[in-house]
C-alpha cells in the first residue's frame, strides 16, 4: 500500500495525477479536511445520503468551487475497515479508465475515513433494473448493451492493462454507476486484490455477494480473474432479463438467476429472457451474443470461462474462439443449499438480490456448499495433480 501512506502526510496533488482532460480523461485527486466535506454535505445531511451499507454510508455533496462529489464515509475504524479503505485508496490511484470510478480524493482523521468521488447523475444500475428508476425504464436495449460492455471493458483493463493485475471480487449491478450519458463506471474496489506478475490465483477468504459468487471462489476461497468473469455473466443475464441474482418464491424459497434461466435456453427460447419492460424492442443478434457470453461466463468451471478479451470480443460482434460458441447452447446453473441461504447476511426486502457474504462458513463450502448435480472438484487441485501426474 505504498502510495497510500506515503500520500497521507502530504498535502499535494498526487504527482502521477493527470489535469482534466487528461489520460482517458481523469482528473488529480487531493486530500480532503473533514470540515471541507463535512460543509459540502451539509454536516452529513440525511437529505443527502445517496445509499448506506455495511461499509458505512454514501453522500451527495458540492464543493465550495462548484464540483458535485460522492462522499463515501466508513462507518466503522477497525482493522478489517482500515484494510479495506486503504486497498480502495491503493486501487483507485492506480485506475485511469473511462469505465472504472476514479478518486477524486480522500480524508483521514483520528476516527474517520473518507473517500471521495465524481458524483455519478444517473446513480446505480441496481437503482434502474430494481431500485427507484425501475418503473420508468430509462434503460432500453441500446442503454443495457453499453454498459454491458464497458463493464466488460473495464474488468478487462483491470485483467490485463495495470499493473499488478487487480481482480474487482465485488461485481454487482449496485457497483456499476451511470453518468449523465448513462455510461457505465464499475466501482467500490474495497474488496479488490492486485494480483503479483505470473500468479495465477490466490486463496482468501471470501468476500462479496450472494448470487454474483463464483463457485470455486465461494467454495474453497480460490480468487482469480475467472472470479470476476463469473460475477460479469451474472451481471450480464441481469441486465438482459431485468431479474434480480437471487429472487424470493412463494414459500420462501430463493431461486437464482442462472437456474430460472437455464430450461429457457436449452429450449432456444432467447426472446422469453428478455425483460418484459422493454415490450419486445431489443436486437436479437445483440440478444443471441449477449446469451452466448453470459452462458460461458458462468461455467462452473473456470479453466472453460472466457478471458474478458474475448468477452469484449463477442459483445463487440466477434468471435475470437468461435470453437467456444457453437453447438447446442447451455446454461450452468448452481442452487444454493437453505441453510447457506440463511446464513445470507441480506434480508428478505434487500434491494441488491443478494447479500454481503464475507467469510466462509464453518463448513468449508462457502455460500455453494457442494454442487446439487454433481461435486466441483477443486479446479487448482486438480491442475497439480495433472501436472504431477505428466512428470511421472
């Protein structure tokens, strides 16, 4: 976490900071005093508190030169906290992409943390697919295929352009914001791992939400760039179908996206996955695409996932791998056993469709304890053994 403490001292714009206008249009970032954003919110207004979550909460706020910010203040100075505040700070410094949120800027006090950002216009893609916007349907097909892939984008500059690799671990609709032109920004990198050069995957415990969890990163804490691949083709299938990750049946028993999506593909009926508030406009080549990588990315297993190249790739209307494309296509979908769902950290009127899932449970397995089909051998595992077993 070199630049972040060794920036904390300093009163300086960040020497490495471009002017506006600048690489891919970022913007310096500085640090903030408490009374400066405190006096931009409004004392932490509740009349300007944008969302709240464990982490903390979310300000709307204006600078005294005229800027409009987002002020995310951490609600609790632990060591676990402090972590995460300082890889975001890490991350964020590093970033210069059109789809990635960059830092404006950041505040530390004896008990306080603050991160500052660009406001984002048009807030969340949860607040548009399942929050307050839901009902006006400002996101149509053209909308939703943008942010598809300049999500796509930005994981991939994250996957293969700064280095070290960064894996985001926390892709979910509430972490995709939209701009004025409703361009879409992935953010909160509170959860993100930077990734040493020629180490292919790490083992840490787990950290994201329910529903968007890849299986071999919920189960044994494996985290890879796949992690990521998995959470954009849930993300993906969210954007296409207007559904949440994780939905409650009567009865109280959750279904997951993957598994209400998988007999409708099988069929080949693409046109019954759109959402219905779009009233039939949508692309269907876009569609079929869209399908295609959305089915690749949540492969259970991560070795036959697509790299996010080939994801932009095939959202952009080619096929690097057009090998992994053909044939019948299928749907791999994962169901989550009851007594995992309960341990859900989300409650039931949880605008996300999927709750925080932070440590692994006592049982080893993560959110997806085994598979209902059949048991995930653990992908890593049993690439050593293969090697092992070509030596001898």
């Amino acid at each position: 976490m070199g630049s972040f403490l060794s920036c904390c001292g300093s009163e300086k714009v960040d020497e490495g900071a471009t002017p506006i206008g600048g690489v891919n249009g970022s913007t310096p970032w500085r640090i903030f005093t408490y009374k400066e954003l405190q006096s931009a919110t409004n004392g932490f207004s509740d009349d300007n508190k944008l969302g709240e979550g464990g982490f903390g909460s979310v300000y709307w706020g204006k600078t005294s030169d005229g800027l409009q910010i987002a002020v995310k203040k951490l609600k609790a100075m632990n060591s676990k906290a402090e972590m995460e505040f300082a890889v975001e700070v890490e991350v964020l410094g590093r970033v210069r992409h059109k789809n990635l949120l960059g830092l404006r800027g950041y505040c530390v006090g004896v008990d306080q943390r603050l991160i500052v950002y660009d406001y984002m216009p048009n807030l969340s893609l949860l607040s548009h697919l399942h929050g307050q916007f839901a009902g006006e349907v400002r996101l149509d097909w053209k909308r939703r295929m943008k942010i598809a892939l300049g999500s796509a984008e930005g994981l991939l500059y994250l996957h293969n352009e700064v280095t070290p690799h960064i894996i985001h671990r926390d892709i979910k609709a509430s972490n995709v914001l939209l701009d004025s032109d409703f361009e879409p920004l992935v953010a909160d990198f509170g959860f993100a791992k930077l990734i040493p050069e020629g180490v292919s995957h790490m083992t840490t415990k787990v950290k994201g939400t329910l529903g968007y969890l890849a299986p071999e990163y919920a189960m044994w804490g494996k985290v890879s760039e796949s992690c990521d691949v998995y959470s954009f083709g849930i993300l993906l299938l969210e954007l296409i179908t207007g559904r949440k990750p994780i939905e409650k049946l009567p009865g109280g028993v959750k279904r997951t996206i993957t598994e209400w999506a998988e007999p409708l593909i099988a069929k080949g009926r693409f046109k019954d996955l759109v959402d219905p508030k779009l009233r039939g406009s949508f692309d269907e080549n876009q569609l079929k695409q869209a399908i295609k990588v959305a089915s690749l990315c949540v492969r259970a297993e991560p070795e036959n996932r697509p790299k996010m190249k080939e994801v932009v790739g095939i959202l952009k209307g080619y096929e690097p791998q057009p090998n992994k494309v053909v044939g019948n296509l299928r749907i791999e979908s994962v169901k989550y056993e009851d007594e995992l769902v309960a341990l859900d950290q989300a409650t039931d009127d949880d605008d996300e469709g999927g709750g925080h899932y932070h440590e692994q449970s006592s049982n080893g397995y993560g959110v997806f304890s085994a598979l209902e089909v059949q048991k995930m051998q653990d992908p890593y595992k049993h690439y050593a053994d293969r090697r092992i077993a070509k030596r001898v």
